[in-house]
C-alpha cells in the first residue's frame, strides 16, 4: 500500500501510486489522539477552581474527565462513517502531583483504559523513576482491572538484570507490546509505538532498559505489520517536530521518520509538546499531534478509497469548562486524588489542597518569551539557593514545568505549585521530585554550565535558557560556541556583586541544582567534551550522589516530622545515612512562598 502522496492537494494530499484494477467502496477512519498528558488528570489552571461536573463557571483547560466525554461524543459522531481509533502517545505520567504517587496508584494508566482509549507508548519521562517504579505503575493498573496495551517497540528489557524481571512478567501477559493489529470496520490497522531518539536522550533513569534505533525500528515494524496483514501502519511516535517561531513545520524527528519509512500511513506524534493546527504532509504521509495536558483532543479522518488515501478533516478540539464530565472518571480521580496527597505530600507536612499563596495575575511559562517567564524562573531558583543555603542556584528555563494561572481567584494551592518542578527522584527518598544538590564548581566551570545551556537544543528551543540564582553574568551570542560568556558576577541586589575569575582560578564556589537538572547537565556537557567536576567543599571529586546532598538545617521547616506525629509514621526516610538530609525542589518552592506569608502575619503571600 502506498502512503499518503500530497500531489493532488498540497494541504491533506491525496494517494500516490497506481489505482486498483477494482475500485474498493470509499471509506473513512478516524484518530482521536491526545500525546504528553504528564498526569494531568485534572484540568490546568487553579485547581481549587477546576469543576468538571458543571459548565462554564471556571478556566481551567484539560482534565480526564472532560477528555473522557469528548472521545465519547466524537465517536459517537464519527463510528457511522467508519471505525474510531483512540490513541496516547506517551508520556502519559510525572508532571502533577498524580505522577509522584503512580508507582501505587497507576492512576493515569487506569484513567486512560477508562476513557477507551485503545493505546498508549512509553515517552521519556516514564522512566523518570526507574523501570522498576515504572513497572509498579503499570502492575497497579493491571490489579485494579483497567489497562491499555502499551506499545514499545524500540524499548527493550531483555537483559539479565534484576529489575526487568517485573516487565518481563508484564511483556509475558502482553500488557507490554512492541506492535498490535486491531481489526474494525472492515479495516486491519496495525499500531506500533516507539521513542525518538531526542527521547531517549532525555531518558535519565532508564537502569537496565535499552532502546534500539528508531528509524530502523520503524522499519523492521512496517515491514512485520504489513506481512501480518495491516491495511494501514499508524506510528505512535514518541519523537516530535520543531516548532519555529513563525512560519509552517518542516523539520523535526517525526518528519525524518515519515521521509525514511514510507511504508507508515499515518503518524500520531508526541513529546515537543506541539500544538499541529494542521497535518503535516511530510513526502505523503500525514503527521500530527495534539500539544501537551490533555488540553486538546486531535481527531484525524481519513479517506479511503481503492490505492488512495487522503486527509479528510483535521481537528483540535479544545478541552475547556464548556464539555461535561464524565461522573465514573470524576469519581475515580476523587480517589486518586486522596491517594495521592496521603502518598506524596503528607509525608513533608502538606497537603493537596492547601492554599500557599494569591496571584494577581497569570505567571507565564513561555519558552518562546523568555523575558515574560522570567519571573517565575527567577523564583524557583531563589527557592533552591534560599533551601540549600549556597552561593549559586542554577536552574534552566525548561525545569520549570508550569506557569501559574491566575482564574476567577488567584488561589495557589499545593497542587499548582508542585506543578512548578516535579521532575526527577531523590537518592535515598525516592519520592517524587528531585532533591536538592550542592556541588562546589571553579568559575570556569560554572561558566562552562552557563555556555552548554546558552547553546540550547533545537529540539527544545528556549528551554535550556538558564535561570540563576545568586549570581548575574553578562554574553554575547555572536561570539564562539562555548565563550559566548564573557563576565560572571556572584551576589544580589541586596548586598552587591562582585566579579569572579572565568578563566583558571581554582578557587570553589556552592552550586545548587535539582538533582534530575544535575544529572542531565552532567551527563550532555561531558559529551559535548564540557570539562564539568562536581566536587565537594574540599575540592575532591564527588563520588555518589549521597554526597551531594546538602546538609540539613538542625531547625527549619525540612526537619522531618517530629516523632509520635501522624505525619512522622508516614515519613519516606530511606535506607541511607543521608535520607532524612534531603530537600525536594518542590517543598523548596512551597516553603519559600511561605516564608512571604510570615513576614505578612500570616498572610497568602501575594505576587
């Protein structure tokens, strides 16, 4: 079968190819997709305000609920004209508060299956805790009865490790897949799901799990589905386009793979967090994808008729206050959510709904504008220096994973500002959310921190951008890769500034950092041949990640709970001597926004 060959209409395209001795009856499918939903069962937006079972009272955008009774309807709409897929394309957990506790609830997997969905595939940051943790989520899912097949092509957990045996036992049961044919409405479709390469970089915790070659991938499984009798080849791809500033996309992973595997029809794309108003037609082959947070509902028709193939309809349906919700999905998350603020926040002193602070308006987190989001990244990175007590705090643009939304109230709860950093685990805790680090760096080598993050990845433009604490510094893009930085000044604007040595001072400064930023920082500036040399204050190298852990404060709000507390029989302590040292970035940022409110008698800290 030949894909979809835009020579008749440079938009949608129509088939390529030679046309049947016979014409087939004309029929239509449709795709209803979603990608990157990072556990965002309830919609985004204030969510004390978030209200699914009534219409137009609140501006949260998203929520399963509303995701749920839209695929409903849309099938409804469409089933008459031909079959409905419904597909996720990964990275369907981390990113909210339902993501720190899924390795016990696999809340987003059942959530999924709920919502009828038919697939879903990894994305990079289900890995964020581990396979093992992964592997947990997916098994609490299975036990609870409500699971969609997970297709992983170019995931492999065949080794001999110890920690794939879970996913082995999954694999066996087929709840872990590398392919599927699902036959409806007369038409054989055969799914694959995979990671992009850019993915699998951004895969900082993967243990023993290895990921094989995308595009040779995509290959091999186009030419297996067609030889089992697929119709149509759909490719879940977990790889992504670049978005430019202005004008169409024309470059990117998913349009790579479309021009060197011709033999997919159709590409349901993910992880660049892309909003694709219209199809790309890449050499005939139509990819889409549907942004991030179950804020929009992708729904693709195709035409089918003899050879041809043609884009029919391509929509972004909007999930906002004007769809009802579904009531089973919005009982279900009730209790997902309890689940959630008993696992993830009680532990630390918190909980889900508690109010931290009052917004007089929207805080952006637009990597495209920089200077709007500043703010934000400003705060974040105060909160780790203010947390970890050291002279520097580094952070970068894309670590900050929300913004935050003003609505009818302003009222920021836990819940929302969680939002701001819930990426990574600890080292002993290995709760959600990356732990604090403080690491001793030369003035080179922070300078060497800053040129890696001022390069950026094309990918992910405006993502690396980096956020300081403690410290300014002044460059020029128009100057060599990697000497961009030309001065680094260490202070604030309390108590000044002053100019240290960028060039081969040996002398130390403290460095704070998440530890998940850490690692990823590491790991691709060593690559880029960076000279990068965590150290601690006597200047020997850094050997474990344990030592890296700030020392902890002998009084303060991150004591763990005092003994004989509830809280305190709840604690995460770990099994190492530095567990009860460790500080969430998350639980920075939220005390930090309440120490506004001590030095306001007790009032929301107000921005």
């Amino acid at each position: 079968m030949s894909p979809i060959d835009p020579q008749d209409d440079p938009l949608t395209g129509t088939a390529g190819g030679q046309e049947p001795a016979e014409q087939k009856k004309a029929q239509s499918f449709t795709i209803l997709h979603t990608n990157d939903m990072h556990s965002n069962l309830i919609g985004v937006g204030p969510a004390s305000e978030y209200s699914p079972m009534t219409l137009n009272d609140d501006v949260t955008i998203g929520g399963i609920e509303r995701i749920a009774s839209l695929i409903d309807e849309r099938r409804k709409a469409r089933e008459a004209m031909g079959p409905v897929l419904v597909l996720d394309v990964g990275d369907f957990s981390i990113g909210t508060p339902f993501g720190g506790a899924t390795d016990q609830t696999g809340a987003e997997l059942q959530c999924l299956s709920m919502a009828g969905y038919d697939a879903t595939t990894f994305g990079n940051h289900e890995f964020d805790a581990g396979p093992e943790a992964l592997a947990k989520a997916i098994a609490a899912a299975k036990k609870a009865g409500h699971i969609p097949p997970i297709l992983a092509a170019n995931t492999h957990f065949d080794g001999d490790d110890a920690g794939l045996s879970q996913f082995k036992e999954l694999a066996q049961a087929e709840l872990i897949r590398s392919h599927m044919l699902l036959e409806r409405g007369g038409i054989r479709f055969g799914l694959f799901g995979m990671m992009g390469t850019d993915s699998i970089q951004f895969t900082i915790n993967p243990g023993a799990v290895t990921f094989s070659d995308p595009i040779e991938t995509a290959r091999k499984m186009a030419k297996q589905l067609r030889a089992e009798g697929a119709d149509v080849i759909i490719c879940l791809s977990h790889c992504g386009v670049r978005e430019p500033k202005s004008g169409p996309i024309t470059e990117g992973e998913d349009i790579d793979l479309a021009r060197a595997v011709p033999e997919i029809d159709v590409i349901v794309g993910g992880h660049t967090h892309t909003f694709v108003r219209q199809p790309i037609i890449a050499d005939g082959t139509p990819v889409v994808q549907a942004g991030c947070y179950g804020a929009a509902l992708g729904e693709l028709v195709i035409r089918m008729e003899g050879g041809k193939r043609k884009v029919e309809s391509y929509t972004l349906h909007t999930v906002d206050d004007t769809i009802p919700g579904d009531p089973h999905l919005a009982k279900a998350v009730e209790v997902f959510k309890a689940e959630t603020s008993r696992i993830l926040f009680a532990p630390r002193g918190f909980a889900i709904d508690e109010p931290l602070a009052v917004i007089d308006r929207d805080w952006s987190n637009n990597f495209f504008d920089l200077t709007a989001s500043m703010p934000l990244g400003n705060l974040t990175a105060d909160a780790i220096r203010h947390a970890a007590k050291a002279d520097v705090a580094l952070n970068a643009a894309g670590m900050v994973r929300a913004g935050l939304t003003k609505g009818n109230s302003g009222v920021q709860t836990v819940y929302d500002v969680f939002l701001l950093a819930p990426l990574g685990i600890g080292v002993a805790d290995q709760s959600a959310g990356g732990s604090l680090v403080v690491v001793y760096l030369t003035g080179r080598e922070i300078k060497n921190c800053l040129e890696f993050l001022l390069i950026g990845n094309p990918n992910l433009p405006g993502q690396y951008f980096p956020r300081v604490s403690g410290m300014r510094f002044h460059y020029d893009l128009s100057r060599p890769k990697f000497d961009a930085v030309t001065q680094i000044e260490l202070g604030d604007l309390a108590g000044g500034y002053r100019t240290i040595d960028i060039s081969d001072s040996t002398n130390l400064f403290s460095v704070a950092c998440n530890l998940y930023f850490g690692l990823v920082l590491i790991s691709t500036s060593r690559k880029a041949g960076v000279s990068l040399v965590p150290k601690k204050k006597d200047g020997t190298p850094i050997k474990s990640r344990a030592e890296a852990l700030p020392e902890r404060p002998q009084s303060g709000p991150y004591l763990l709970p005092p003994k004989g507390t509830m809280e305190e029989d709840q604690a995460v302590r770990g099994a190492g001597a530095n567990s009860s040292m460790e500080i969430k970035e998350w639980q920075a940022i939220m005390q930090y926004l309440k120490t506004f409110s001590e030095e306001n008698d007790g009032a929301f800290a107000r921005w």
